[in-house]
C-alpha cells in the first residue's frame, strides 16, 4: 500500500466511514510494518510514557521517510487523542493513528493492532487455529476476531457475527472466554458450539464435551448457567431471557465435520444435517418419509453426490433448484 491510499484510508477512518474491510487492510499494514521494522510497537498504556513513546515514532518515521523532515510541533496537553495528532501531522497520520488507536478504546487486553479479524465467505466453512492450540470451526458469513497472542489471566475472543465450533485446549487458571453482541461463554478445556447469526435474533450455545458457563452480556458478575454434554442454552433478544434445555440428538457439530455418521437417524434430522452444513433448504413432498430411519456414514462430497446415495437408498428422487431441494417419493412418481 502506498502513501496516499494509505492516507485516503486513514481520513476514512477519522470520519467514521472507514468498512470493516478497510479498518482490517489498515491493522494489516501496521503490523507487517511493525514486523519488518519500520515501526515500533506499543506495550505501555501508561501516560506518563505516552509522549515518549511517541517521540521514537516520530523519529521512526522520519528516518523511514514517512514524515517530512521539519521539526514536529509537540503538543502541550499530556492527554494523547488519535484526531488531535492526525490533525497536526501530515503524511504520517495513518501510521500513528494504528498506532494508538488501542489507548482510545480502553483496550485492557490487547491494543487493536493485534487483533485479528477473519470474515468467512458465503457458502465457506474455515478452520483456525489459535494461539494456545485451540481450534475453532467458522461458517458461513461468520465474522471473528482473536488476538495474536492471548494474556496470562485468560484467553478472550469474539464472534461478532455468525457460528463457531470451538474446541478448547486446556488450560488450568487460564480460562477461554467467547464473547457474543449478548452472551459471555467461558469454558477451561471443552468443545461446544456458538450461533449467533444476528439475522436470527437469537443466540445459542450447545455443549459437546465438558462443561461450559454462559452469561448474558453485562451480567458477568453474577451467577453463570452451568452446562454439561447434550445441553443448550437459547438467549432470545426480544424476550431477553436465557431459556436452558437439552441439545438435539443429531450432532451440534456436524455442520463443520467432514466425515457424518449416523446411527438410526430419522431422514428428517439427516436432512436437517445437511441443510446446515451445506446451506441448502430441503423440502420433501412426502413427510412420511422424514420419519425412516437410516444408519449411514456419508464422506465429504458434493452434496449431488450424498442425494444421489440418500434417494438410492430410501428409494426417492429429488430436484435441485438454487439453494432448494424438493423430494419426492419412487411411488408418488410411479403414481404419475
């Protein structure tokens, strides 16, 4: 990136207009320049510091030809603001708004620039791996963030937006905390699952393995809702009420597993199954057939493919139409 989309970026963010893209292209700049040197990282938040610190960058930048070379006015207040300094340095005011951005919002974790954010592709399922070993699973549209590198008390990351599929690696006194827009989950070592699409209006966690604490947002202080293997807790956001229950039988993960097995299981959750790891919609024209039950293990396939093996199987024909299937049964065809 050079300096004037670099320039362009950073009045984009001053005016609060700045996309979620362009906010990640900026983080992303910074912390390539930081790793080869051209600039220095921040690790102290305290103010008596701040205009130390930010004197190096000066000449940091300077030397790196970033600023011009005429001497940089220095402020007379002690209290350091993101606009003040982009206003009063020209060239350089990308640079160094990245740079203390994470002071303004009152990061106690980590500043912003060591955040990092991942936003899934429609019709895309990603796997990360964080810093402590952890995996989580993403779905489509889903928005994350994480830090690079998780402090000592816990490990704290966030779904903005969308599913995640977490399983935890554990770690005695260091707890795992997934916040949402409404719920707080927190876990030591466990695997569960998060939707939290905000389209839906509503917020889930489903426990696979270990137990798990969930609070609503702001109430961290007070006592969690405690769940085990098989349970689940929905948070309405019109009802504002945490509602706890036990999970459906079909797996919480097989949404983002590539090998499904199913023992005895009803069409009707197979199809569901399928539904959510493919993002399709599945009509059958006949519900008795949701109630057959099947024992299959089906591979990561076209999902063409795993109809093709369904419909042979329990003796049906469908038809694709976009994101739709419509099932019929062999005798409702003969019928015909």
């Amino acid at each position: 990136m050079n300096r004037n989309e670099l320039k362009r970026l950073a009045q984009k963010y001053l005016a609060g207009e700045a996309s979620t893209e362009e906010k990640a292209l900026l983080n992303q700049w910074y912390d390539d320049a930081a790793e080869q040197g051209w600039l220095e990282k921040v690790e102290t938040k305290t103010p008596e510091s701040e205009e130390e610190v930010k004197q190096r960058l000066f000449e940091n930048l300077k030397s790196k030809g970033f600023l011009n070379k005429e001497p940089l006015e220095t402020p007379v207040k002690k209290q350091f603001t993101l606009r003040s300094l982009i206003y009063r340095i020209t060239g350089a005011a990308a640079v160094l708004g990245l740079v203390f951005f994470g002071w303004q919002l009152g990061t106690d974790q980590f500043i912003q620039a060591d955040k990092k954010m991942v936003n899934v592709p429609e019709k895309k399922i990603m796997e990360i791996l964080l810093p402590d070993g952890s995996k989580v699973w993403l779905s489509s549209g889903s928005v994350f963030k994480y830090p690079k590198k998780f402090n000592e008390e816990n490990r704290t990351v966030e779904l903005v937006d969308g599913r995640a599929f977490f399983e935890v690696k554990h770690k005695s006194g260091q707890p795992f905390i997934v916040k949402t827009s409404s719920l707080n989950v927190v876990v030591l070592g466990t695997s569960f699952d998060v939707r939290a699409y905000k389209k839906e209006g509503s917020t889930k966690v489903s426990v696979v393995t270990g137990k798990v604490g969930v609070t609503m947002a702001g109430t961290e202080k007070k006592p969690a809702i405690m769940l085990l293997p098989k349970q689940q807790v929905v948070l309405s956001e019109i009802k504002n009420n945490l509602i706890k229950a036990k999970a459906p039988e079909i797996a919480v993960n097989a949404w983002c597993r590539s090998k499904l097995v199913f023992e005895q299981e009803t069409l009707g959750n197979v199809f569901s199954v399928l539904e959510k790891k493919y993002n399709v919609k599945i009509n059958a024209e006949d519900k008795s057939l949701l109630d057959e039950k099947i024992s299959i293990t089906l591979g990561d396939q076209h999902l063409s493919v795993i109809m093709d093996i369904l419909g042979f199987t329990k003796h049906f024909k469908y038809k694709i139409a976009d994101d739709s299937i419509t099932i019929k049964s062999a005798s409702s065809l003969a019928a015909k």
